[in-house]
C-alpha cells in the first residue's frame, strides 16, 4: 500500500460511476460492478439510475424477500442465492446489492416487499442463507440497509428514534447474525439518522457495533447518495462512497493536507475495498454473459411455489380440472411480480396464471380484466360490469385482487392498508352474483382482508418473481400443495398496528414509541386478534405434533419433537418453535421465535425434528450492563405450526450469565438482599435500618424497592458507614 500514491488511495473510497468502483493502476486492480439486488441481477447497460427507471439487461427475476420469507426455508434461499450468484458472475458483477434485512415495522412502509420479516430472528436466519449462497460463487453481497431505515417517508433525512434495548434486539439483530455467520462482503449504511446522527457518520454503528463488536471484515458502503460529509463519514467507519461526489473528494484531500484527517483513516478505507474487490474482480474476470436462463426459471417458479401462502379455505380448493371457471383481475393476465424501485429486475421471461390455468384445464377460460394495473389509463365501468357478468356464468370465480405498482413502491409509503376501492367494489358486485369466490393477493406488503368470511378462500401471492403465474395456478388446482407461512402478521385494522400511532413520524423524527413491541410481539402483549397471525398458513393436508422434550446444556436448548402428516397429501410444514421466561427482571414480550424447520411427508408419515437454540438467543440486551445477558430461570418452549397454534409446550430450567453489579446506595433493598454476601451481613444490619424485622419475609417484601441510602437515612445511618459495608460486600461478592 506504501507505493500508492495518496491521491489513488482517495479515489478509492468513491465510486468511478454510478456502479463502479474505481480502477487503481499502480495496484493492478480494474473496476468492479456493485449493482442491484437482491432478488435478480440489474445490471444497466445504458442510462444509470437507482430507482429502477432505466433497462436493464434480461436477469432471472426470483421472488422478491417477501415471497422468500413466507418458504421459511433456508435451503430454497440458499439456492436463490447460488443462482444470482452465478448470474452476477456471468454478468461481470462483483457485488451484489442485497439483501436487505430491515424490519417490518409496519405494512405501510413502501419497501416491505424488499425486506423479510416483522422478526429479527427469520429475517436473519434466510437472510444468511442467501448470502452464503451468493458468496459461494466468489461475488460479494450488500447487507442493507443498516440501519433501522423502516420506511420510505423522508428516508433520506429521517431521525430514527429508537431505544438502546429495541435497537439491539430488533432492528440489528438481523444484521448482527448475518455479519456473525456469513460474513457480508459488504454492509450498505442507510439514508436515515438514527438517534440525531446520519448512519453514514455513525462511529457507534459503523465501527463500534459492526467492526469491534461483530467482527465484520468487508467493506462500509453508502447507499446511494447518503453522503454528505466523506471525512466525517470515513472517520466514523466508512470505507466507500457510491456514487462518488467529486467535491467530497476534494474535501478529503484538503482535510488530509490540513492535518484534518489522518492518513491512517485512508489506509483502512482504502485496504478494506481493496481487498474486498480484488476478489470480486478474479470472480468476474471471465465473465461470459452465459447462464442457465432456463434452469433459473425452473429454480424461480419452484421457489414460488413455496412462498404462497393459503389464508382460508372452506373446502373449495384445491379445484378440480373439470370445475367451471371464471378468471376476474387484471393481475391474472399482467402480473404484478416485484416491487417499484432500485429492485427492478427485468425478466427473462414473464408467465403468467392465466396461461397456466387453461393449459391445466385443457381449454380456454372466461376472463374478464375487471380494472387496471396502470393508473393513466383508466378503464371505466364497462369493465367492471363486463367482469361480473363473467362472474355470474361460472361455478367458481377466480378474483386475483392486489396492489398496483403506484400503491407500493421504495420511495415512498403507503397511507392505508386497503385494496384499491374500485377492486373492492368489483369483489362486492362479484359476490352478489356468486358466492363461489377464491380471492387470489398480489401485494408487497400485508393488505387488510375485511372479505376474507365472505368467499370461500384467500390465496396469498405475496411478489413471486417471473415464474410466479403459473405456481399460483399450480396451488390453485392442487398440483402444488401450498406450504408458505406468514412472516408478517395481517391485522384486522391498521389501528391495531402496534406502530401506528408512531408511523411514519414527522420533521422531529419518528420516535419507535412501541418499542419491543412490534409486529407479532405487540399484538400479543395486548392480546389483540389478527386477520391472520405471524407463522399462519394452511395447507390441503394437515399436521400433527407430538412428543415434545425440551432439554438444556450449557450452550444450547435442544427441542424435539415429532410432526406427522395426518391428512390425504403429501406436503411440508414449517415448524416453530417460540420461547418465553416465565419470570424477568426486564420487561418482555410473550413469546419470540427462536427456531424453525421445514419438513416435507408422505401422507401418514411422521418425522422427529430436532431444534438447536444457541443459549445466547434467549439473551436480552441490558441497559444498565450494556451488553447480551442470559437470564437464569425457567423457560417455556412452545412448539407449532404457527404463533397463534402452539398445541405441544415444556419448560427447560437454564443458568444464565447475568453479569454480577456491584452494591452502591442507589441498590434497593430487593437487589442487596439477592447478593449472598450482602444476606450474610444482615443480621447486623437489622438493627441500623431502623430496628426492621429483617428476617420477616413480608416487611422484607415491602421494603424491597428501597434504596439502600433511603434506608440508612431513615435508621440515622451515615451514608459513609454504610458504603464501608457495601465496598466490603463487593469485595466479598467479587465485584
Ligand atoms: C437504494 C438501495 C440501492 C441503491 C442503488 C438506493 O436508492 O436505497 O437499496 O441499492 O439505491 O440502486
């Protein structure tokens, strides 16, 4: 690095363009492509842009994350991973921008579709998957986007306001098992502030918590445009501007001359990306533009084929070949199979589950467009009219119903959690005429479903990539058994969104005002019924669980059980496991997900499913200690196939790492008395609090909650005699 001219080092931390780094000469390395990302390669090849305006090259579009999740399969993410992989290499991609882990904090923000999970735990488990499937193909992945950036509303400049404990627990969690376990060849700091300092120049978030707390090895790049000082940024812990603002260059240079900036924060910025891209740049140094465009396809629709989830159904489905349809909305034609934005991919190939449907019942099918997907060019009544008139005639109507592009998009955020009003209004007509209605979703994120007693079943298509057309027919007519699971809870109403009132904030910042309490973990404290619950999804078989033994050692709690295919087909089944303590010293939330796995049986076939959870994921993070503590004390592992139907649960006693405080005057009594040394000078205490009964166990009770110096002031103690004895009990106890 010494015969580098400081000049070329600068350069280094900013892009060359808007996908590429910068080549250095003098270190034998050429640019390399970071495009997006996640779910399908955008590769430019014309005019740039980072909102997905501009074409890109034909890439196989994958499910995007919230398709991903609902599989609940680390392997199926793992393969997705691989592919793109494979992809970005063929087409002289380096890093790959994705995926993204943020957390659902509500079904209004613009990019759920882009993201996982309202749960730290899942979105971190497939995020992981994914990217060790990247990465095993030698190109990088993009950790994104770190961090709390939980919608679109003012992202650029929005202060989140987040709690130390739920940041930790919630809103990094994700990013701190992927950096943990995969290793993310990059990690892209978001837009947003966090807590009144801009992610870019957070030395808490991007040295502190990610490089000496988490290990992380690769490179700090900003997301596109959130620069606004480099010097303060690369002194915070960045290592790469994209694109590069030139006058943010000249800025460091001039700091650099200046004494400003040491030289020191160039070298570890500059070592890191060049690094990191040198091994980019050997994956992609042959790269032919050739990959296997139809055994991704393949990959693609068999992916979806596990992400749709069944919401209800009375019996109706799965379809018979021989039933008399009608198909009714225009996403059956035109499928809506991605999110708006910087995401877009364009397809090799776009099916769709109108084509697929008359292919399987052998003949053309009535259908009707009902409304439109485009917003300039509006249909009009006729074809609402013209698609209940072709609802009447059939025996069973097929309503595919969604959000359109302009409803959802990055960008921007949702203000309601409806369908459109005019789809609403055809499904009402629709009704009227026949109550044999399946309602088919297409959405990006949970849209309120006030029909759902109304019609005979809901298919949830989630945005499931250019193959997903025809996996939704597939699960319609029962050639695939649907096995996709909620990671995001459906509510009755957007009132009951624990984030609601906090959501999306205004000039002042969004304040996290429900804290843990998000998503699943919300609606449970307060006992609030759901459309459908987090881990919900049905099946055309059933499952049993039985046989449950939950056991601890001194690093893990192992789960098993036993789950059975009890009903006519074969199919797969997302297991979950859920753990509570049943007595804190912190607030907590009912139950957190802990552990899943995915098992696939016979009709009548049973499998033992074995559960490893880390004991550090029972951890909390403590305030007062500022770390991850385990707590001692009895455990509830509740095991099922969804938050809301746990029939098997065992309790499991643990030995927790509560971290020993020592006494101080500000310690109650409660919290002396729980420290054997301090018990053991009790007795003589008794008397200088105040001639208190201490051996009384209810006056102990009451007086529990008072600190020590409260005490001593009541009893005439001076508070120096009394800290002589605390220093002496903390020598005792070791503290
Ligand atoms: C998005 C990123 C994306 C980048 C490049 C930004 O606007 O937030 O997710 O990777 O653009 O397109």
């Amino acid at each position: 690095m010494a015969d580098i001219p400081l000049q070329s080092k600068v350069a280094l931390t900013g892009g060359a363009d808007f996908w590429h780094s910068q080549a250095v000469p003098e270190a034998d390395l050429p640019q390399v492509m970071l495009t997006d990302g996640p779910h399908g390669v955008r590769k430019q090849s014309g005019a740039t842009d980072h909102v997905g305006l501009n074409e890109s090259v034909p890439a196989t579009c994958f499910p995007p994350a919230v398709g991903l999740s609902s599989t609940w399969s680390r392997e199926t993410l793992r393969k997705v991973g691989e592919a793109l992989g494979e992809e970005s290499k063929a087409l002289g991609v380096g890093v790959l921008l994705g995926p993204g882990v943020n957390i659902k904090r509500s079904p209004l923000c613009g990019r759920n579709f882009e993201y996982f999970s309202e749960d730290p735990y899942v979105a971190g488990e497939l995020a992981t998957a994914y990217v060790e499937g990247v990465q095993s193909k030698g190109v990088g992945t993009s950790l994104k986007h770190y961090a709390a950036n939980n919608q679109e509303t003012d992202r650029m400049r929005r202060d989140s306001q987040v709690d130390e404990r739920t940041l930790r627990e919630l809103y990094l969690n994700a990013f701190h098992k992927v950096v943990t376990r995969a290793q993310p060849w990059t990690v892209m700091c978001s837009y947003n502030k966090v807590n009144g300092t801009f992610v870019s120049e957070d030395r808490f978030l991007l040295t502190q918590v990610l490089r000496d707390e988490w290990g992380f090895e690769g490179v700090v790049v900003s997301d596109w445009g959130a620069i606004h000082d480099r010097v303060a940024a690369l002194r915070a812990g960045l290592d790469l501007e994209m694109p590069a603002n030139p006058a943010h260059e000249a800025g460091v240079m001039a700091a650099l001359e200046s004494g400003g900036l040491d030289e020191s924060v160039i070298d570890r910025a500059y070592g890191n990306v060049e690094r990191v891209l040198r091994r980019a740049a050997a994956t992609v140094a042959d790269a032919d533009g050739v990959f296997d465009v139809e055994g991704h396809h393949a990959l693609a629709r068999r992916a979806a084929e596990q992400c749709i989830v069944l919401l209800a159904n009375d019996g109706v489905l799965p379809l018979a070949s021989d039933t008399t349809v009608a198909v009714v909305g225009e996403f059956a034609r035109t499928p809506r199979y991605q999110g708006a934005g910087s995401s877009r991919v364009q397809p090799t190939q776009l099916d769709n589950a109108l084509d697929r449907i008359e292919a399987i019942v052998g003949h053309d099918v009535p259908f009707a467009p009902g409304f439109t997907t485009d917003p300039k060019n509006p249909v009009g009544d006729a074809a609402h009219d013209e698609a209940v008139e072709v609802a009447a005639r059939a025996d069973v109507v097929l309503v595919f119903l969604g959000l359109g592009e302009n409803h959802e998009s990055e960008g921007y955020d949702r203000t309601t959690a409806d369908l459109p009003p005019e789809q609403l209004a055809l499904l009402d007509d629709i009704l009227a005429v026949n109550g044999n209605v399946v309602v088919v979703l297409s959405n990006g994120s949970s849209v309120l479903v006030p029909f759902r007693d109304r019609v005979r079943a809901v298919v949830e298509g989630w945005l499931l990539g250019q193959a997903g057309g025809p996996a939704l027919a597939d699960v319609l007519y029962g050639l695939v058994n649907p096995s996709g699971k909620l990671t995001e809870t459906i509510p009755l109403r957007l009132e009951d969104v624990p984030s609601h009132l906090n959501f999306p904030g205004d000039e002042t910042g969004v304040r996290y005002g429900e804290g843990l309490f998000v998503g699943y973990r919300g609606y449970d404290a307060s006992a609030r019924e759901v459309a459908y619950p987090f881990g919900y999804g049905l099946s055309y078989t059933s499952f049993d669980y039985s046989d449950l033994t939950v056991t601890a050692d001194g690093n893990a709690l192992t789960v098993v059980f036993t789950v059975t295919n009890s009903g006519p087909r074969a199919g797969r089944e997302v297991a979950q496991a859920y753990v509570s303590i049943d007595r804190s010293r912190v607030v907590r939330v009912p139950r957190e997900l802990k552990g899943f796995a995915d098992v696939t049986l016979e009709p009548g076939a049973s499998q033992q499913v074995t559960i490893e959870i880390p004991l550090w994921e029972l951890a909390y993070w403590s305030v007062i200690d500022h770390q991850w503590v385990v707590e001692s004390g009895t455990y509830t592992v509740a095991v099922g196939g969804s938050s809301r139907d746990l029939p098997l649960s065992g309790t499991v006693d643990v030995t927790g790492n509560e971290p020993a405080r020592p006494l101080t005057l500000f310690s109650t009594l409660g919290e002396a008395m729980a420290v054997p040394a301090f018990a053991s000078v009790m007795a003589g205490l008794a008397e200088s609090f105040g001639g208190m009964p201490m051996d009384d166990p209810d006056m102990v009770r009451m007086v529990m909650d008072i600190p020590l110096a409260t005490v001593a002031g009541f009893s005439g103690q001076s508070e120096a005699e009394l800290q002589l004895l605390l220093d002496q009990v903390n020598r005792q106890a070791k503290v």
